[in-house]
C-alpha cells in the first residue's frame, strides 16, 4: 500500500517538474514579434543619370521649328573679285558676287516612358504606407534617363544615326564595347551590322559593369545581356537606339557628326564636296600618341588658322573630353614633375605629389569631362555656336490634361497599371563646322 502512494507521489512530482521547465526563461526569439525595424532614410544613387553638356546646350538660343526643315544662310565663298588693274586705259575687270547656301535640319523625336500596378502606387503613396512615394521617384528617374538619353546621343556616331557603340568582343550573354557608360541597365537596343543595314534584332541590357572587361586586354567595359542574343551578331556590329531607322542623319545631331574632317559626304545637307574645305572640322590625328601640351596647342593653332582673327582668338571653347583623356593629361603633369626640394619637408610624413582633383581647365579653356563622351577623342567646342531647333517641347505626353494612360490585357479588358510618357522633338545644330576642333587617336592610358 505504501509503495502506490509513493509510486503516486513521484508520478505528481515528476509531472510537477515539467510543468516547470514549461516555463524557460525569455529570450529574443520570444520578444521579436514586438520590435520595431528601422530603416536608413538617406541612400546615396549611384544610378547613371548624367547629362552635363547637353544641359549646357539646353540653355542656349531654341529655334521654334516646325516638321518642316529648319534653315539657316551660310556665306561659304566670299566673292568680290580682286585684282591689280593698270589705270591708264587698262581694263577694270567683271565682279564676283558671294555664294551662299541653305544649311537644314529636321526634328528627330524621342522618349521615355514608365509603367507601375495600381498596387504599387497604392501601397507607397502614404508616408505610413511606405518610406518613399514609388510613383514619385520613378516619375523623377523618368526625367534623368531622357536627359541621359540625349546625352548619350550627343557623344554617338559620325553619321547622326543614333549609334552608341560598336561591339568589341563576345562572350555569351556578355558584350564588351568602348564606352559602357552610353548604356543604361533594363533597356533595348538594336543590332546592325553597319549603318544603313537592317537590323539583326534586338538586344535587352540586364545590367552594365563599366570597369569589367570580356577580354582584359581591350578597352571598355561589359554589357550584361537578358535573353538570348540576335542570331549573327559578332564584333564589329553597331548598337543602336531602339527606334532609330540606322541611316545617315535620321537622329540627333552628335558632336561627331558636326565635327568631321572631310570633304566628303554632307553635312546639315550640304555636299561637302561641292564647298571644299569650307564644312570641314579643323582636326588633329594624334595616331595612337599620347595628348600633350605641345599637340594641344598645334591643334589650336589649326583652328585659327581657318577664322578670321577675330572669332578664332577671342571664340570662347570648351574642352569636352572623357576620363581616359583627362588621366592622360594628368600623367603628363606627373611625368613633368614639380621639382620638389625634399628639404623642405616637415616632419616624418612623406609628402603627397597629388591634388585631390584634376586640372579645370586645358590651355585656359574650361573642361567638361564626361564619363559618357567618345574615349580617344576631345572636342574643342565653342559652346555659344551650338543651338536647338525646337518641335516639341519636352515634357509629360497629354490628352485632354491627362499624364496616365491606362493598359489594356489580351482579353480587351483593364490591366492594373499605367503607362506615363515624357517626349520631345528637337535637334542639336552648329552654326558651321569650322566653328570648333577635335583631336582623335588618342593614346587612352593603361586601365582604360
């Protein structure tokens, strides 16, 4: 009998027992649920979005233009004939008159466009939603990536047929070209195998990795590419913006384009051959050689020796160059060496023989350097020649005051989201050719 009561008493206590270590000690796993999550509000965007020399564009003299040509004279033969004459009965001679013709150009359009869910506007659109408008902040992107957009088009090709890029190597979905930076992540481009040629297909960009190379003993960076590539791309192919027709003259106007050395070809629809000399670029090739202060100057000196003296010393420049063109120039600076006197040293600290930043200026000209301008190359532009033609001022596409446009699914009813459009149709022109100079074949330096 003693022993069930005592089996009965260690069974209660045992059940005791646990009951007690039920009850463990609180940790965090138990007070997670009631902690609040912090965010930092502040995030630097690192995202492309420059567009620094077509803003200084951007606020010269706009010429309204309508979709018909916008034209303006150009005195390219001086005329009057002149001559030593014999006045005692010689004869004095017929006269010459100045031969003019019509410079022109055409609006070429463009835009940018972006799409969000009825949810994800709903859901951000309400400081106890969320810690930032979504709607807002893609409508303030939208804007940057138009303006870098024509930026882009600024530094594309020769022929003012939107070209960006030319391939330099392949590597599956990875494409190297000279200048990554005229590209941007999550966006579409056209493959052709030259100007004027039909294109391959499309490309989309999954992202851009400016310093990663395909073949490291090229210059450029990466192109990261969604989906699969155009059957027959290879090296050598144009990229070019999507919409653009590929054919001479049918996009914006690019420093290229106005600043040629040739006597070949038209320019603003001038044949350049039937003015020899006259819509022609004075023009530096430096052949693979490193820019100096010495070739510098001599290329300045081409540029005044083709205007009168004085447009060519008084014409205000800027030196519009990449970053590869900069250290090139920094390097000679550091290759000139500042004679220091070790001295004069203070202290145990060794002395620093560099400036946090590079020189403002070149030959006492002011310096925009661009990370998306054509590597190689530096254009002298004299700024306050260059103006727009003006169609279509940029700004929000509209129909009857309505920026939104709704979409519409394959069954013909509502999709919940909408489209909003920036656009705008205008070109880039310069009063002349000879009003500028650019140096190419530039030595980029090692890295680049």
């Amino acid at each position: 009998m003693f022993s069930i009561f005592r089996f009965i008493a260690t069974f209660w206590l045992q059940v005791f027992l646990n009951c007690i270590a039920c009850f463990i000690t609180g940790n965090n796993a138990q007070a997670v649920a009631s902690q609040l999550e912090a965010f930092v509000r502040k995030i630097t965007d690192s995202m492309q979005r420059d567009s620094l020399l077509f803003d200084k564009i951007e606020k010269r003299p706009t010429e309204v233009m309508s979709s018909r040509v916008l034209w303006w004279t150009l005195d390219l033969v001086p005329g009057t004939l002149t001559r030593q004459v014999d006045p005692d009965g010689g004869p004095a001679g017929r006269g010459a008159a100045i031969v003019q013709a019509r410079a022109q150009v055409q609006a070429a359009f463009f835009l940018a466009c972006t799409e969000m869910t009825d949810l994800a506007m709903s859901a951000t659109d309400s400081p106890k939603k969320a810690v930032g408008d979504y709607k807002k902040r893609n409508l303030e992107k939208q804007i940057s990536q138009f303006r870098n957009l024509c930026e882009s088009l600024l530094n594309s090709d020769q022929n003012a047929a939107g070209v960006f890029d030319s391939i330099v190597a392949i590597n599956g979905n990875q494409i190297q070209v000279n200048n990554p930076n005229k590209f941007q992540a999550q966006k579409v481009y056209q493959v052709l195998p030259a100007v004027g040629q039909p294109s391959r297909g499309p490309i989309t960009t999954l992202n851009i990795d400016v310093n990663g190379k395909v073949t490291s003993t090229l210059a450029g960076g990466t192109l990261y590419i969604s989906g699969a590539l155009p059957p027959g791309i290879s090296v050598g192919d144009l990229l070019v913006v999507d919409g653009s027709p590929g054919i001479v003259n049918s996009s914006l106007g690019s420093l290229a384009s106005n600043h040629l050395d040739s006597n070949t070809g038209s320019w603003d629809n001038l044949a350049r051959a039937s003015f020899p000399g006259q819509l022609k670029t004075p023009h530096l090739a430096l052949n693979n050689f490193a820019l100096t202060p010495s070739a510098f100057d001599l290329g300045l000196v081409f540029l005044r020796r083709v205007l009168p003296d004085d447009e060519g010393e008084q014409m205000e420049l800027l030196a519009h160059m990449g970053y590869d063109q900069q250290q090139s120039l920094s390097n000679y600076a550091y290759l000139a060496g500042n004679n220091f006197n070790w001295l004069d040293a203070k202290g145990d600290t060794n002395v620093d023989m560099m400036k946090k930043m590079a020189a403002k200026t070149v030959a006492g000209y002011d310096k925009l350097v661009s990370k998306l301008a054509t590597p190689a190359r530096v254009d002298m532009l004299a700024i306050k020649k260059w103006f727009r033609g003006e169609l279509q001022p940029t700004g929000p596409l509209t129909r009857n005051g309505q920026t939104e446009f709704q979409t519409y699914g394959d069954d013909g009813g509502l999709d919940f989201s909408v489209i909003n459009y920036i656009w705008g149709g205008f070109q880039i022109c310069l009063e002349q050719p000879k009003l500028g100079l650019y140096y190419d074949g530039c030595a980029q330096p090692s890295g680049f």
